[in-house]
C-alpha cells in the first residue's frame, strides 16, 4: 500500500508558526497579590493605567521576547502584536503598536530605565497596573499553566 503522509509534492507548510495569533514562547499573566486576592492584566490601558481583574479567565495571556539590548513584553490582540510600554520620563502605562525595549535586573523585574510595573491603588481599590520605582509593588509574570 502507498499512502500519502502529505509531506511530498512541495508542502507549502512551515516548519514553525510564523502566525502572529500562534507565538512560540511561553505566555505569562501579569499578576500582583494583595490581601491574598490575586489581580490579573486584563489587556486594557487608560490614563497612564493599565486595567485588571480577578476573573483569570479575563487575563491576557503575555509573551516575552529577547531582542537586541533587552525584552518585549507583547499580547495578541485581532490578529497583531499590542507592546506594553512604561514612560521612564512620562510615568505612564500604555498598549502601542511599537515595540518598547525593557531591561531585566536581578530580581527578575522588567523595567524601563529604573521604573517597572506596578499596582496602583486609590482608596486601596486595587484595580490598575502603573509604573514605579518601588520594589515591593513590582507585578510578577507567572507562566499559564
């Protein structure tokens, strides 16, 4: 018997996904834990904030990606790369189109100059990721599983 195992004839396939919707690295939840209610990035930005919730299930799913001098930090959104991005000058939270080249130090944290993100709180309703210099509010990325 001859079966086609469809890789004769010139398979136009590739050999990794090259679809921006299928990236190859690992993806991660930005997360902060505070009275033990632990709060997701759900892909959202306003005001110099990015948005959270504590539904994982309304979480963005992050990608990191090493680049020349440093780290993207990406999700998918409608088919394209949306790059999270922190003002080292401008102290503010924002989605771009264009990427945004972070740093990592050795604690793990991601930065932008010496700012990383953060958990901002007003009236201790935690709620949005910002910027900051302070190291005990630094969000974590913690691996989907």
């Amino acid at each position: 018997g001859s079966e086609d195992d469809g890789n004769e004839g010139g398979s136009t396939t590739p050999d990794t996904p090259t679809d921006p919707e299928t990236p190859t690295e690992t993806a991660y939840y930005m997360t902060f834990t505070s009275n033990r209610t632990t709060y997701y990035f759900d892909g959202t930005a306003s005001s110099g904030r990015g948005g959270a919730t504590t539904n994982k299930s309304q979480a963005v799913k992050l990608y990191i990606e090493a680049v020349s001098g440093g780290y993207n930090i990406y999700f998918i959104q409608d088919g394209t790369k949306k790059y999270l991005s922190i003002g080292e000058k401008s102290q503010s939270f924002s989605i771009s189109s264009s990427p945004v080249t972070f740093t990592k130090n050795s604690d793990g944290a991601y930065l932008v100059g010496t700012r990383t993100f953060s958990f901002y709180s007003t009236n201790n309703d935690f709620r949005t990721y910002a910027y900051s210099s302070n190291k005990s509010m630094t969000a974590s990325f913690i691996p989907v599983t």
